[in-house]
C-alpha cells in the first residue's frame, strides 16, 4: 500500500516565504519605531527642552507594561487561546495605538510641556507631554513583543521540518533592517522636519504593516482548512504548569539571564550610543545614529553566518562566552575617557556587531536543548518577560544617572551653549552589565558539562 503524502500550501516554496516576507515586513516597522527617537536625543533636548531622565523614561517605557502589568504572559495566553490570525492583528493595532498616542504627545496633541507629574516609583518630575510619550511607547512595547511571539510561532508553523533555522534567521536579519534605517537616516529627517514628522513616518509604516497582517491571515486561513488536524496538535502553547517545571532549571535560569545582562547592553546601546557619538566623539547631530546603525546593519549578514557555523560544528557556549568577552572590550573602550576617536569608535561598533551576532546565534538555538520541545512557547515568553526587565530599566538608569552625573548639562543645551555631556561614570553601567554576561555564559558553559545539554555539540547530525 502506498502512503500518498498530502501536499499543503507550506510546501510551496513560493507560498511559504512569501508568508515569511510580509511577516518579517509587520516586524521590520515595529523594529523601526521601536528605534525611531533613538538618535534623536540630542535634537529632543535643543528643541523641546527634554534632558536625559526625560529621554530614559520615555525609551525605558518600553518594557514597562510587560514587566508590571506581565502583558508578556497574557499576550502568550491570548495567543494560544485565539490563535495567530486573532494575534496578528491586535499586536498591529496595539502597536498603532500605542505609536499615535507617542506621535500625539511629541506634536503637543496630548499633555503639555508646561504640566507637570510626579512618577513616585522612580522619583521623576516629568511634563505630561513626556509621560503621554512614555505611555505611548509603553501600549507600543506590548504590541511589538506580542507580534514578535506571534511571528515567531507562524513561521514555525510554515516551515516545521523544512527551513526553520534560516527563515528564523532572515526574519531577525530583516527586522534588523528597521533598526538601522532610524537610526542611520532619523536624525536627518528630524532636522530637515521635525521630531513629530519624522515619528509619524513611521507609524504609517506601523499601519502598511498591519495591511500586511490582513494579507498573510487570507494565506493562514488558506494553510489551515489543509493542516486542521496537524495544527492543532502542536505543542507550543502557553501553560501556567510549563512555568513551573522551567523555572525550576537551573540552565534555563542562565539562558535568561545571559539574556538579559547581554540584551541590555545592545538595545539601550541603541538609545545612547547615537549621543555618545556626538558628545564624546564629536560626531555631528545629523549623523549620530549612524555609527550604531553599523551594529543591527553587521548582524544581518553575520547572524546568519554564526548560526551554520553553530549548526555544523557546534561549539554554543563557547561561541556565547566568546561574543560576551567582545562585549567588555567593546563597552571597556567606549568606557575609557582618553579614546575619543571616531576611527576607534567605528572599529568599536564594528566589534560590538560581531558580538551581538555571536551571542543571539547560539543563545536562541540553545533553549530547546535546555526545555523540552513542549514547553518552548512558555519558555520563550518567560525568558522575553526577564529580558524587558533589563529593555526597561537600563535606559531608565542610564537616563537619570547621566542627568545626575551632568548638572545643569541639559539646561545649557537647551539654552543653546556648546557644551557635552561625560559618560563615562554612567557607561559603567554597561561595563558591568557586560562582566555579568561574561560569568553567566561561563556558568552555563559549566551547567552545561554537569548536565550535558549538548550546548558545543553541532545541530545537524554530520
Ligand atoms: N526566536 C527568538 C528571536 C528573538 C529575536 C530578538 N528579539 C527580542 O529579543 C525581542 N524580545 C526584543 C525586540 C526589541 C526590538 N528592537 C532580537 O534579537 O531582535
């Protein structure tokens, strides 16, 4: 007797990355707004009076829903109770929301640069018009990491036992794209318009992106009358009992925490670096961003590259300790008041792409030789939910530690003097973030021996 194999929409080639571009397009603008003020620190201050806690708090809002109000965990619920079609297109509205409300404050639609409110938790005297921005920013955070899960779990669905590894990648590597436009371009635009306009770009890219959604649902809907019965056997759903067998494993522990400590210093990277370029590099306003632009610009192609490096010859934990070790020379470097090259900076950023293609390479591949395959899905989410505690309070630190470093610095710039901030007291806190990194991979490189996870052995059996 024989088996005729059932052919479904996701083993045409052209369907299934068809599926992969417009999610990754969906990604690509969340990506972008979520960088979209970041070069813009130095033009917020000269022309809305904004200082460093105002520019910490309105970019560490990012993760504060998540972390507080544990959206990272409803999210995961909602998605495994009403699926991806249902998940696709609230993350894009929530995203929408959450970047109009940001754009209505920056354009003085909502709150007033003249009213001021008191943020207890963090001690901060802000203008309304900066907390509306924040709590934009805030509503957006939820909408993007929930459409990055969302993502995540439909490209799984199209390409299970096919390409996952490299549509995994190409997904990030074009989301990537969205960090460095803004940063590269937004400095520019903000100068040439203003800081409003140029956030408003964005969100009308933040709405093709949900049109995308629309298009990529008619394709899941089409891929689901096919695979009704497989597709409801996968075991990627958020369960509360999940949390529980996971959080008892010491090796997941130093997954999320390598996590943490190394995203933290990446992603606020993106948020300060551009104005450590101006003040201690001496870069102009228009081109701020673009040297940090170099660093998602590098992990494009290297990703990739990293990731069949890990697949064929193996080595995880090492690759990991090895990005970790970069990270200290990188921040060590910007750390140290005496190199105020723009040759060492840009060889500076070229060091930390190459971290920051290093580590995610081999860290995400990691997980599911650490978790069972049943619970990724809740293990994804949980180590996405300790990642955002650092997404939230490392640019909140670094803003009012700047501030408190520089008095009267943000005040001056606003005044129109020529005058820089110095940072290197506060650049101690990436230094170190970047050590703790460095002994959580040497601990999981450790775990890894004791409990022979697998972490340096290749993916692909040769
Ligand atoms: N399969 C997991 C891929 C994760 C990619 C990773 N994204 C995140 O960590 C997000 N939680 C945060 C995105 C922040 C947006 N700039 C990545 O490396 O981008």
């Amino acid at each position: 007797m024989t088996n005729a194999i059932k052919q479904t929409l996701r083993d045409s080639k052209k369907a299934r990355w068809t599926a992969l571009v417009i999610l990754s397009f969906t990604m690509f603008a969340g990506y972008m707004f979520t960088e979209v003020i970041s070069p813009l620190k130095p033009i917020m201050e000269r022309t809305l009076a904004m200082n460093s806690s105002d520019f910490g708090f309105i970019t560490s809002a990012y993760g504060l829903f998540n972390v507080f109000l544990m959206m990272l965990v409803i999210v995961g619920i909602l998605l495994d109770k009403f699926g991806i079609r249902f998940s696709t297109i609230s993350s894009a509205l929530i995203m929408i929301i959450g970047g109009a409300i940001k754009f209505a404050a920056f354009k003085g639609l909502i709150g007033s640069p003249d009213a001021t409110i008191h943020i207890p938790l963090v001690d901060l005297d802000l203008t309304t018009q900066v907390f509306w921005a924040g709590f934009g920013f805030a509503v957006f955070g939820v909408g993007v990491e929930y459409a990055g899960i969302t993502v995540s779990k439909a490209v799984a669905k199209w390409f299970k036992g096919k390409e996952i590894a490299l549509a995994m990648g190409m997904q990030v590597a074009i989301a990537r794209v969205g960090s460095f436009a803004p940063l590269a371009f937004g400095a520019k635009i903000a100068n040439t318009y203003d800081v409003p306009t140029t956030i408003l770009i964005v969100v009308v890219f933040l709405i093709l992106g949900l049109v995308g959604f629309f298009y990529y649902n008619i394709m899941d809907r089409k891929l689901d009358a096919e695979i009704v019965v497989e597709d409801g056997a996968h075991g990627d759903d958020f369960k509360f009992s999940d949390l529980l067998v996971i959080v008892g494993n010491w090796g997941f522990w130093l997954i999320a925490l390598l996590c943490v400590f190394f995203y933290s210093t990446v992603f606020p990277f993106y948020k300060y670096g551009p104005d450590l370029m101006v003040n201690k590099f001496g870069v102009s306003e228009d081109w701020a961003g673009f040297l940090p632009s170099l660093v998602p610009f590098g992990t494009m192609l290297l990703t990739p590259i990293f990731g069949s490096i890990y697949d064929k010859k193996g080595k995880g934990a090492s690759i990991m300790i090895l990005g970790a070790v970069l990270l200290i020379i990188v921040h060590g470097i910007f750390y140290l008041p005496f190199i105020t090259s723009v040759v060492a900076a840009f060889f500076n950023v070229i060091l930390l792409g190459i971290a920051f293609s290093l580590v995610p390479s081999a860290m995400w591949p990691s997980v599911p030789k650490i978790i069972p395959e049943r619970q990724l899905g809740s293990a994804y989410a949980f180590i996405f939910w300790v990642q955002n505690f650092g997404l939230w309070g490392i640019p909140l630190a670094v803003g009012i530690v700047l501030d408190k470093t520089n008095p009267g610095v943000a005040e001056a710039k606003a005044a129109g003097e020529a005058i820089n901030y110095d940072y290197q007291t506060t650049w101690t806190i990436f230094v170190v973030l970047t050590v703790l990194a460095l002994i959580t991979a040497l601990l999981l490189k450790l775990e890894d021996k004791r409990k022979g996870y697998g972490l340096e052995l290749p993916n692909i059996k040769q």
